[in-house]
C-alpha cells in the first residue's frame, strides 16, 4: 500500500464573483470582493448592468431566490435604474445562464488544481472570465444557449 499526499492550500480565504450575462452579446459583468455577498453588492452590479446599457431596450435581470437577490433594497435600486427583475422557481439553475458559466469557470479553475498562494487562485478565475469572450467562445457556445428544454405538463402522470 501506498500512501497519496495531495497538497491542499492552508486555513480559508473568500473570492466572491458575482456576475451577469448578456444572453445576446454573451458579455459577462462582474462584481467581485473577499468578504460575503451581501444585497449592496449586487445593487453595485445592477449599477454597472445599466452603465453598460446602450439602447433604450429593456433590461431584464434574470436572478435566483437569494435573500439578498429579493430584498427591498435591490429592487428599489432596479426599479430606479429601470431594470426588471425576473426571478426564477426554485432549484431550476440550469434556466440562468451565469449558472452555466460559474460551473464551466470551476472546471477550468478548480477541479484537479492546485494554488499555493490566493493571489494565483484569484487570478487564475478573473483570467477565465476575462478569456472566456474570446479564447473560451467556442467551448461555451454550446453551454450558454437559449436553447431550454420544456415539458408540457400533460406529459407527467401523477404518482
């Protein structure tokens, strides 16, 4: 028997990377920080969401149920930016395209790496991201389509 030492990164530190994407351009925004993700944080990325705006065309925010997604704050802030939030159903990730991004970003990041210093961990997931318009536009093609598959519910019998 052989003994296997896999190298680990000592004691916890926090990358936060909360993002959105034009499903059109496939242009990715983000708001990042080491410490939580709080409802400031994503009014800061609705403010850029609507800085970035270039057409009178309605913008639409697609979000998950998160607390600080629902609260009071963010959507005072999106309606005064003009931006709609449409919230998804719960345990539906798949319909939010920054969901498919995020698990891509973890397998090129994440999965079977290892950094020994949180400076190269940061910069290896901002890296992606940046790349991922141009240098990742082909693996993510398929992945970050509008392309959803929909079942009527006659098709489901009751158990």
């Amino acid at each position: 028997m052989t003994r296997l030492f896999v190298q680990a990164p000592a004691g916890r530190q926090r990358f936060n990377v909360l993002g959105a994407i034009d499903a059109v351009t496939k242009q990715i925004t983000t708001v990042t920080n080491t410490s939580y993700i709080t409802s400031t944080e994503v009014c800061r990325l609705l403010v850029k969401l609507a800085e970035q705006r270039t057409s009178d065309l309605p913008l639409t925010v697609v979000m998950d149920n998160a607390r600080y997604q629902r609260c009071k704050l963010v959507q005072g802030e999106a309606a005064r930016l003009g931006i709609e939030l449409l919230f998804l159903p719960p345990y539906s990730p798949n319909l939010n395209l920054i969901e498919r991004l995020w698990k891509f970003v973890k397998k090129k990041c994440l999965y079977s790496k290892y950094y020994d210093n949180f400076e190269k961990f940061q910069k290896a997931i901002t890296e992606c991201l940046v790349q991922a318009p141009t240098e990742h536009r082909q693996e993510l093609a398929s992945l970050l389509t509008l392309n959803f598959q929909i079942f009527d519910k006659s098709q489901f019998m009751p158990l």
